[in-house]
C-alpha cells in the first residue's frame, strides 16, 4: 500500500509528520488516521514501531498524556488503544459533571437555594 511522492513531498509530509499533533476539537481516532496517513507516505526504514509509539504519544493532548500510565508503549496501537479509552472516561467525566451540575440547578428555588 505504498504511494509514490516525488522528493520534494517528501520533505514537505517528512516536516509535517514531524510536527503533526492533536488538535482541538479532533478525537483520538481522527488523530491516528491522519498520523497512519502521513506514515504511509514516509520511509518506514527510518521509523522503528516504538518510534511510531513515541511519536504518536507525544502528539496527544496534555489532557490525555498527563493521564496515560508512564511507561514504554510497545506499539503504535497500544498507544492508541489506551488514548482512546482515556479519551472516552474523560467525555463520559465531563458528561456527568455537567449532568450534575444542571441537577444542582434545577434543585434551587426561586431564589437560588437549594
């Protein structure tokens, strides 16, 4: 599944690759296509699995890095595999803390007490 890029691409997805991170508003699962993306463009002799695995994991968001367990990622997937798990205990987080929030709301009279 190899593509062709003409030299000068090459340089240009090499300094995107390098540079490519998790942006606001994109999922983990948004993330790793584009990173497996730019990957299949580039020279997988220069890119060892853990090196990927690092890569991928420096790209996330300070959100969901600060929460993954330290340690040395073996693979890509696994790194992807638990940033996905963490991503979905954080929205479900966020979720319940605004439900509860909203049932606070409504639990107060007229005049804000509860």
């Amino acid at each position: 599944k190899e593509k062709f890029v003409a030299p000068h691409g090459q340089s240009k997805l090499m300094t995107e690759f390098d540079t490519f991170r998790i942006t606001d508003g994109m999922t983990v699962d948004e993330y790793y296509a584009h990173f497996n993306e730019l990957v299949s463009h580039i020279d997988d002799r220069t890119t060892s699995s853990k090196h990927l695995a690092h890569k991928f994991e420096r790209g996330l968001s300070v959100s969901i890095l600060f929460k993954l367990p330290p340690g040395n990622p073996n693979s890509l997937e696994d790194v992807y595999i638990r940033a996905g798990q963490l991503e979905r205990i954080l929205n479900l987080a966020k979720e319940v803390k605004k439900e509860i929030g909203e049932k606070r709301k409504g639990d107060s009279d007229y005049f804000g007490h509860s």
